[in-house]
C-alpha cells in the first residue's frame, strides 16, 4: 500500500509491503526517488510512518546519491559509443525520421530534435541489431564445429550473463557484447555452444571451449574485468 509522510512542510510516499511470515522489517531507498518498508503482517501503520520519518535524512542523502549517479552516467554523444571495442565518433543529423546506420566507422543519427536520452535509445536499438547481426555470423563459424543444432538466438539485456543456453537448446545473448571486442563476442559464442554438448562447465566443457578457441581465457578475464564498463 502507498504510505505518505510529512516533514517540515514537505512531502515523502513509500510503499508498504507486509506479509505473513516475515519477522524483521527493511527499509529501502530506491532509485527515481522510491522508498519501499517490508515489514511483518501486523505491522502497526504508525510505527511504520515513524520509521520512515527517522530515516528521512537517510533517504534524502540516498536519493542525492542515486540522482548524481545517474547524471554522472548520463549519455553523451560528444563521447562516441563503443563498437566492437573501438570508440566510434557519433554525428548528429537532424531528419523527420529516426535512423540510426553506421558508415566509415562513424555512428549517423538521424532525429527531428537532438535529445540525448531518445538518441541513447535509438543507438541501442540499432546496437542490439549489430549483435545479433555478428552473433549469427559467429554462431555459423562455430556452429558447424560443435555439431549440434540450437533452437531461437534472442538478444536480451541481461544485469548478470552475458548468454545462457536453456534446456530447449535456445541460445541467449547480451547485447552490450557488441560492444566488446569481437574476441570477446566469439569466446560468448562458443561458450554457449559448447553447452550444447556439455551443459555444465566441467573440465571437459571448457576443454571443448579450449580446442575452437585456445585463448579464451584471455577474453573470459576480460569480460570479468571489463564488463562493467560496457555501456554508451
């Protein structure tokens, strides 16, 4: 349930969640300016405003904290974006439609008015596009090496993996891989598909990985050390 609170003439809502089972009680702050309480089923609705209340300061430094985060990584196209691990320079082009192509190693967008945030959208359309462009390509190089068949490539934006390989043999994939070097876009790659023999990674899944591709451990380093840092 929606809960608001008042302090100094000003206003805080947080939301409510109880439940049954539940013996201690969480208070979150959220980004966008949220504020979520988990709190026990029979919770008293006082004692949860009063709660919220004495952490207000807590939640305001919080909130502070999350909005200069987000400013600091806010999208800036005077940056270029990365492509295949290289910075490609981005040029503004102002046009009816919305298009996005990438000619001579340099990103055109083409929009009716500049604005970052729906330029950051579109390139991320078209870069999700790209990947799974060179994650098809890639799979047709390894994919024949592997022997096995696979069922639906989908591209996804995943916090945690950068692909998976379900029970189905589908395979999925992160598309901030286009943004890496393509060695690091093939080593994902084979990864994946040497799932489809071995669907753990014991010494002999990796001893598969190893015979298409000796250096993975180089790119699988990299990922680990890297990976944050992938973003436009």
């Amino acid at each position: 349930m929606k809960r608001i609170v008042k302090k100094d003439g000003k206003i805080l809502e947080y939301t409510l969640i109880c439940s049954v089972g539940r013996k201690n009680v969480l208070l979150q702050a959220l980004p966008e300016g949220k504020v979520r309480v988990y709190a026990p089923k029979n919770a008293r609705l006082r004692e949860m405003d009063s709660l919220v209340l004495s952490r207000w300061d807590w939640i305001k430094d919080a909130h502070a904290a999350y909005a200069l985060e987000k400013k600091k990584n806010a999208f800036n196209p005077e940056n270029g974006v990365l492509i295949e691990g290289r910075c490609t320079p981005v040029v503004f082009c102002r046009s009816v439609k919305n298009d996005v192509k990438l000619l001579d190693g340099v990103l055109f967008v083409s929009m009716p008015a500049l604005d970052n945030q729906r330029m950051e959208e579109e390139i991320k359309k078209y870069l999700s596009k790209l990947a799974l462009s060179k994650i098809r390509e890639a799979l047709e190089l390894y994919a024949p090496t592997v022997g096995r068949e696979y069922g639906r490539v989908t591209i996804r934006e995943q916090k945690t993996r950068w692909g998976s390989c379900s029970g189905k043999k589908n395979l999925n994939f992160n598309w901030k891989l286009i943004l890496a070097p393509k060695e690091a876009l093939h080593y994902v790659v084979i990864h994946e598909l040497c799932h489809l023999i071995h669907f753990n990674h014991s010494e002999k899944f990796w001893k598969e990985v190893e015979k298409r591709m000796p250096e993975y451990d180089i790119w699988r380093k990299w990922l680990r050390t890297n990976g944050r840092e992938l973003k436009i």
